[in-house]
C-alpha cells in the first residue's frame, strides 16, 4: 500500500492513461472489490481518479522499467479519509476503516479464498443444505477446506468440502444439515463457516432464524407498472432475466439531483406476526458524499425512515456531503450482486409504503444503484393455525430444457411443502425448480403442513412444447475444403433457419473469407412457441499445400542447399512468400522486388530443413530447401 489522502478509494495500475490496462486488470479489480467490502470505499483504475505520469503503483507493476528491469510488484494507493487533514475525532475510524483492506492485501501472496455464505436469513425446514459461493484471489496454489461447526439448534452437518480453483475463479457449494428436532418458530439457529487456508484459518459466526414468512410481495424490474417515481429499468445487468431497476439507466447519475422510487401499493401489516424486505443490489455511489437509502413511511409518505441492512454503513454530512448524518446508506462500489435483507419488525401492527432514494452533491458522478428480485414478507397469524396452500410459477409456457421456478405463497407459517410437478418427480423445498424432460402438459400441486394441519394447491396447467427440429449439412464429403476452393453449399430445415459462422454468406461457406483451421456452422431457427432448434456442422479449411508442392519447376530457391543467403527464382514482383520451419512454425513473412532478390534473414535461420510456401489466388506451392553454414 502506498497511501494517501483523500477520497474514500483504493486506487490501482495503470495510472497513466485512461486507455491504457494492466495484464492483470481483473485481478487488481476483484482483489480491490474486497478490500472495500467493510469500509464502502470504490475500488478503481488509478487514472479514474487523474491521469498522471510516473505513478509509483506502475512503476512497481511494470516489469519492463527500471536498471536491469525488475520483478512485478502489486501495489494500490488507499485515498483514505474526508480530508487531507483529517479531524481528530474521526482519526480512528479512519484507520479502522483500513483494518480489513490490510488483511485482504496480507493474505494475497498465500492460498487465499473468499467464502460467503448466500442463504437468507430465515430457514425454512429442519433438514437441508447451508450454501456458500467461493472465490480464489490468493497466488499460492493449493486446497482450501470448508466446513461448518455447529452452534445452536444444528444438530448435524455434512463433510467439509476442498477447492482447488484457479485464481480469480468463483465455484459454489453445500453442506447438508439437520435442525434439532423441537426446534420452533423464531428459535435462532447458530453455527461457524470455517476456512481452513492451511496457514491460517478463518471463522464467520452465521446467524438465521427457524421458520417461513409468507412471501407477499414480488418484483422482478420486467416493468415498472407498480412504481412510482423517476427511476427505471435496464437490461445492462440482472439477477433474474431480464432487467433490474436502477435509479441511471443511460449512464451515471446527475450532480446536484435527488431521484426516487416507490412501491405504489400499501403492504398491510396491520395482523402480521413478522415481517421483512429482501432484494439482490449492487451500487457504485461516490463514497462519503452521495448515497442511496432503502425507506419506510408510516404516514402515507409525508415523511420517511431510513431502514439497516446487511450492507448499509452510517452516513455522513462532513464536507458538503449530502448524506443523512448516521443514518444506515448504500454507498462506494459493491461491484457484484448480494442480498440485501431489512427487518420489517418495527412495523408489525401498521401499514407502510416503502421507496428507494438516491441524492448525489456537485462533485464525482458514478454509476448509481441496481436492485432485482424486490420481496416483501409477512405472516398474518401464528402457527397455531393450519396453514394456506398457494404458489406462483414463473411461466405457464416454457419450452423443453427450460427451468421452472415455483415460488410458495403460503400462509400461516407452514414447516413442510411436497411438491409433485406432474411427471412422476416431487420435492420437498420450499421454493424448487423444475426442468421437464419430455414435452407435454402437467398438473402441479403443492400441500403444506404445520402441526395444527395442512392444505393443498393445484396449478392448471404447464404447458411444455417440444424444440423444433433443424438439420443443417454441406456438400462436402469428408468436411473438409481447400483455403481457395470452391464456396460450399449448405442446405438446413427449416429452410428460413438462420445460418451462422465465419464465411457464410447466403446459404454458403466461403473457405477463402473464413480462412485456415477449424469453423463451426450453426443454425437456428424459432418457431411461434418461442422454442428455438440449433444444429451445428465443423468444416475445415486446409491450406492443401501439399497439393502443388511437386511444381519445383515454377518456383526455386537458389542455391539449395545455402548457408542462409539465397535468392527466390519463379515469383512475380510484389508477390508474397512465407518460410516455415521443420515443425511448421512460420518464422519469415516477405513480398518478392526484383531489385532486392537476394533473401538473407540472418539471425532467424539456423543449420536445417526449411519449406519455402508461395501463395496466390488460386494456388500453394511449397519448396524444401536445405540451409548449412
């Protein structure tokens, strides 16, 4: 770390140009990205902040630089603090904002893997599996166990399990469990995710509670037609397919501007017994100025509450910010998507709106703030009544291969679902997906229980439809055509299929456009379901060289044998020629002038056997020829 002050981020190479990318872009971003995760500061490209030459982080990046050059050294510059002079009361949290950034860059040159646990917050059923994702960003190889440690109320866990990934790669993972037995309602469920990176080990306490709030409320950012205000959807980026709400969908947000978005309808929670908020976001707000606030009105929106989440920091109003002092604000980068949860419990017994806020000052404009998939959870009542079956599907018409989610809007607190999709497969989770195998039409139905009884729910009807069919061939027949062949004919059926590839133009594939090696050939076809057929064919482009490779008469190299130095007999002026090794790697690349015809690449020939390939619009013609010094 080279640091310095101020701004609320950590800088990394290059830092000369705003063009200009180091080799290992990504991972200076992904390792960044995690060092700002408990301080919200930004994670950028040093010259996102100015450009400027000499930049010490790429002087000790660069290896090319430098008396006798140098090894490659990864190193960022924190702009830390409000203030180049920071004020004394805020002097610690300053430097216990750096806390977490330095152990990330500590843990960098070992076996380093990030672990997150992804479940939400509340658990549904007293068997199942606790899911993690997890990312290398340490340079030491290696395997790196994780496992769970049971607390409170876990009665069981499944084998650890070991990754061996390569750096910056992601994977995921389970870790089966068993609930205690008599666990009940709101009992807390208490248990250690352990990361065991060989030389040293990391626990995170999870914390979750027992038992499903109905889901009430469901917002995927298809539309906007539920929201009110001056935000809007993109299809940039998402969670579910195929848009999320963001408050910039042309680009970054506006200095000086205040933009919200709320949810039209009231959400009763006059008879509820628990409820909460969840959505997935992901936000790059100048830190330590501008912000975004998830809210709550109990007034009918005269005035608004800020609510705390996962990811929520206390705000600031030093410095011009325009941050509401210590209140709970989204703000710095959070550059890939999480789930946010925010407790409703303050609000059982009231009806509220809700909204998102973002204001910005004059100064740094960012990208702003995404969210998708917004929930809303309530129970009426308690468990002491049988619960209400009731479930939505995601789609009705799908095609084969297609992932169905089923989404439980049961009430009354129910511990147990069973699911049958129709075509003999059941399952017991609360919110499952389904991939049917043949086409068809089925009859899903779901039954929920509590220890007081159970109801039952049918859906009417999925409707699965077949892929069409699409065939796809050529005229050749081994698949395989010379670079300055004839074009080749392909035929498909459907006959208005799309055909795709490299050198296909009106239903043929030119060898000449595609060039040498290996092209794949696709084609496509939707029909009026939706479904879309694919089929594919490999043809291969051989420079047939060998073919003239006899014609010694047409062209010469003279002497041969030579020791280096030799002249090429046969070649119009202007034409072009090439020098192969014995193993078929091209070393030389030349245009034949008369007043030049002596050839002498010295420095790239050495003693050995060398091919000579001369090339026109129609023909290849390949010389031996024997170099001696």
């Amino acid at each position: 770390f080279n640091a310095h002050a101020y701004m609320g981020a950590i800088l990394f190479p290059i830092g000369t140009t705003v063009a200009e990318y180091a080799d290992h872009h990504d991972y200076f971003q992904d390792l960044g990205n995690e060092m700002v995760v408990e301080n919200g500061y930004s994670a950028i490209k040093s010259s996102g902040l100015y450009p400027a030459s000499g930049d010490s982080d790429d002087y000790m990046y660069k290896d090319d630089i430098g008396v006798g050059m140098k090894d490659t050294i990864f190193a960022y510059t924190p702009e830390v603090g409000t203030a180049f002079w920071q004020p004394q009361a805020e002097i610690e949290s300053t430097c216990a904002n750096m806390v977490y950034s330095n152990m990330v860059l500590s843990h960098m040159p070992h076996k380093y893997l990030v672990v997150n646990e992804t479940d939400p917050s509340t658990i549904a059923t007293t068997s199942g599996n606790f899911n993690h994702e997890v990312q290398r960003l340490g340079l030491e190889n290696g395997v790196i166990d994780v496992s769970i440690e049971p607390i409170l109320n876990v009665q069981t866990v499944g084998n650890s399990v070991s990754y061996n990934i390569n750096l910056r790669e992601t994977a995921s993972g389970t870790i089966s469990y068993t609930l205690n037995p008599s666990i009940q309602f709101g009992d807390e469920i208490k248990y250690i995710l352990k990361t065991d990176n060989g030389s040293w080990v990391k626990k995170d306490t999870i914390i979750k509670t027992y038992g499903a709030i109905a889901l009430q409320i469901v917002e995927d950012a298809n539309n906007t037609t539920n929201w009110t205000g001056n935000w809007s959807t993109t299809n940039a980026t998402y969670v579910s397919p195929s848009k999320s709400f963001t408050d910039s969908p042309n680009g970054n947000y506006n200095n000086n501007s205040t933009k919200t978005m709320m949810y039209s309808s009231d959400i009763d929670l006059s008879n509820a017994s628990s409820a909460m908020a969840s959505f997935y976001a992901k936000w790059d707000i100048e830190a330590d100025y501008d912000y975004t606030q998830f809210q709550v009105s109990t007034d009918n929106g005269n005035t608004w509450i800020g609510q705390c989440g996962n990811y929520t920091v206390p705000g600031t109003n030093a410095n011009g910010s325009v941050q509401p002092n210590n209140e709970p604000v989204y703000e710095g980068t959070q550059a890939t998507w999480v789930l946010e949860e925010i407790s409703l419990s303050d609000y059982l017994g009231q009806i509220i709106k809700v909204r998102f806020i973002l204001e910005a000052d004059g100064g740094v404009k960012e990208d702003g703030f995404y969210f998708d998939d917004f929930k809303i959870f309530y129970n009426n009542g308690s468990g002491n009544q049988a619960p209400v079956a009731n479930f939505t599907v995601n789609s009705s018409s799908i095609c084969l291969g297609d992932v169905v989610s089923f989404t439980d809007f049961s009430n009354n607190i129910p511990n147990s679902w069973n699911w049958n999709f129709g075509d003999g497969v059941t399952s017991t989770d609360q919110n499952p997906t389904h991939i049917y195998t043949s086409p068809g039409t089925y009859s899903v139905s779901l039954v929920v229980s509590n220890s007081v009884g159970n109801d039952s729910y049918q859906y009417n009807y999925i409707y699965v439809h077949a892929i069409p069919n699409v065939t796809l061939s050529s005229n050749l027949s081994n698949d395989t055509v010379c670079l300055y062949g004839d074009p080749v004919n392909l035929t498909v059926t459907p006959s208005n299929s799309n055909i795709n590839g490299a050198g296909v133009s009106n239903g043929s594939f030119n060898p000449s456009i595609a060039g040498p090696g290996s092209h794949t050939i696709t084609a496509t076809y939707q029909d009026s379901n939706s479904c879309t057929g694919t089929a594919v064919i490999n043809i291969y482009v051989d420079e047939c060289l060998s073919i003239n490779s006899v014609n010694a008469d047409l062209i010469k190299v003279i002497p041969n044998p030579n020791n280096g130095s030799f002249a090429i007999k046969g070649l119009k002026n202007g034409e072009k020629y090439s020098i192969y090794d014995i193993n078929g790697k091209a070393i030389y690349y030349g245009s034949h002038h008369a007043n030049t015809p002596i050839i002498n690449p010295d420095g790239i020939i050495s003693n050995g056997i060398y091919y000579l390939r001369v090339h026109n619009e129609k023909n290849f013609i390949q010389v031996k020829f024997i170099v001696y010094k």
